[in-house]
C-alpha cells in the first residue's frame, strides 16, 4: 500500500549511518548527481552539528534485493581530489541484499564520511593545476584550544595536511575528527585529554565530549524511507525533494533523466568519462557536462516532457 512509502523511521547515529556507508550497505542511485561540497560547507556542517543545529531529513529508498539488478548504483566518494578524483565508483550489486540507496542527503553524508573516515584534497593558490604537489591530502581537525575566527562559526575546524596539524602553542591543538570513532567510553576521552596535557583545559574537554556525543551517542540522522520499486517514481520524487539545498540545475535533471531511462548503457557513466576525455584533449578550453548535455544530448530520446511533471522544463 501507498500508505507505507517515505514512512518516517527511528533515527539513527552519525556513527551507525557513517559505518553503513563504509561497509557499502548505504550506496547512492545513478540519478544521483556527484558531490560538489567545498571545505568550507562541510566545516559549516560540523559546527552546526556542534551547536545542536538541526541538518534537516534525510530520504533514503529500499530496493529489493530481487530488483536491485535493474539498476545502476554507485558508492560514496571518500577520498576527495579536486583533480584526480571526483567521481564515485560503481558500486557491485550482488542481488543477495537489499539496497538502501539515498535519494535526499547525498550532499550532507558524503561530507560527514569524508570528514569522519576520508579526505579532501584541493588545489593550493597559484600552483600549476597539473603539478601533483598542487593539491595536498588533508583531513579534518578540530582545534581544542581555541574558537573560530569567523564570525558564524564558533568550533575550529579546518582541513590540514599532516605538517600543518603538528603546530601546537598555547591557542592551538589540533585532533584528527576521524580518531573520535575510536573512542569506546568517556573514560577513554579522559585518558587523551590527560596525556595530551589537556586535562585542565576547560574548552578542550568541552569540544572532546561535543564531539563524541553529536558522533556516537545523539540520533542526528532523522530519515524518511521510500519504498517503492518504481523508478519513475523515485526519479519524479528525487527532482522535487532535491528543489531545496544544492539546487539541482538544468544539466543535473537532464543527467538524472537520462540516467533513468538509457536502457544499455549508464548515461552517468558515459557522460562523465566524455566530459573528462574532452578536457584532456581541450588545450586550455574547460567543458563541464551542462555544456555537454545541452550541446549534444537529443531531447526528444528523454521524452522529458511526458515523463517529469517539473516546471523548471517549462522555462527552459
């Protein structure tokens, strides 16, 4: 019955949701656009997560294990890189499991995995795009001696490469995000602080404790479940849903379109490896996939106007 789709669940830990995701038991669906997040959005989420900020609902979709083969899925992307590595790799479907695949959130998860269990590796200032020292690998840190400097953030965190979160002085003390996953207890924070010469440090136990509380204890991720096993269902749904946050543009429909409806090949796939193919062969010109899709794609193939009830076609 229609009664059960989006039905809202029990919500769960970022801690239980971040290990579902590394264990691939959560994947991303094809129509699903890639992650686009800078550093400074994903520091923005881990403040307001904080604070005891709300980061809104997540819409997750159950494929059963018998349909999941029909179609295309893909895993969540960890080690960002702004050159190398951008795209998120197909994911293996057995067809033994159910899948649960995010239709709403994407954005938002990605940049807790990547901050909690990844990387994000971004071009240094005035350095050669193609010079590989150009773009560091850095992880999250979260300073326990001091409070942001920006005016709308209150905690420190900052993407550092190994030598930059060595500094310490009396403002600066620099935890790895990722290492409070492998605290089993508050005792275990004590015995940190205290070896770390933190102890009486007020702000420092404040942070630790926030922490590992917003991470593995609060029930953060609030999440509906859509259930139903139609793909043109879940793609009309995943287009409305996805008309707040990251607005989805033109090109972004357009792909997750095609994507749902190409029936031999993954147009995700094969729009994504062209766009690449035509950069590296550009000398100087830079496409991205809206140039491509609006250049090349025939849209009478996507039957859009029958098949999405959006106004965002009406106006193109």
């Amino acid at each position: 019955m229609d009664a059960k789709k989006s039905a809202f669940q029990t919500p769960i830990t970022i801690k239980e949701t971040i290990e579902s995701i590394h264990k691939k038991k959560y994947l991303l669906p094809a129509i699903q656009r890639e992650f686009v997040w800078g550093p400074e959005k994903i520091i923005r989420l881990f403040d307001s997560l904080m604070r005891e900020y709300t980061i809104g609902s997540f819409l997750l979709w159950n494929v059963d294990k018998d349909k999941s083969k029909e179609f295309q899925f893909y895993e969540f992307i960890t080690k960002y890189h702004e050159r190398d590595y951008t795209h998120n790799p197909k994911a293996e479907i057995t067809g033994k499991d159910d899948i649960t695949a995010i239709l709403d959130g994407q954005q938002r998860l990605t940049a807790l995995y990547i901050g909690i269990k990844g990387s994000y590796s971004y071009k240094i200032p005035r350095k050669r795009w193609e010079n590989d020292d150009a773009f560091p690998k850095r992880k999250l840190f979260l300073n326990l001696l001091s409070k942001s400097d920006e005016f709308d953030l209150e905690y420190n965190f900052s993407f550092l490469t190994k030598e930059e979160a060595i500094k310490k002085d009396a403002e600066t003390f620099w935890f790895e995000v990722s290492k409070i996953v492998e605290f089993e207890s508050l005792r275990d924070i004590n015995k940190f602080l205290r070896e770390n010469g933190l102890i009486e440090c007020p702000f420092a136990e404040e942070c630790l404790f926030k922490l590992y509380q917003v991470i593995t204890e609060d029930r953060v991720i609030n999440y509906y479940l859509e259930t139903s096993q139609k793909l043109d269902k879940v793609l009309n749904i995943f287009i409305r849903v996805n008309s707040g946050g990251t607005e989805l543009n033109y090109s972004d429909l357009l792909l997750s379109i095609a994507t749902a409806q190409w029936k031999t090949k993954d147009a995700r796939e094969e729009i994504t490896s062209f766009v690449d193919e035509i950069n590296r062969i550009g000398e100087g010109f830079e496409f991205n996939k809206d140039f491509v899709l609006k250049s090349c794609l025939v849209l009478s193939d996507l039957d859009i106007a029958f098949k999405v009830d959006n106004p965002t076609f009406a106006k193109s």
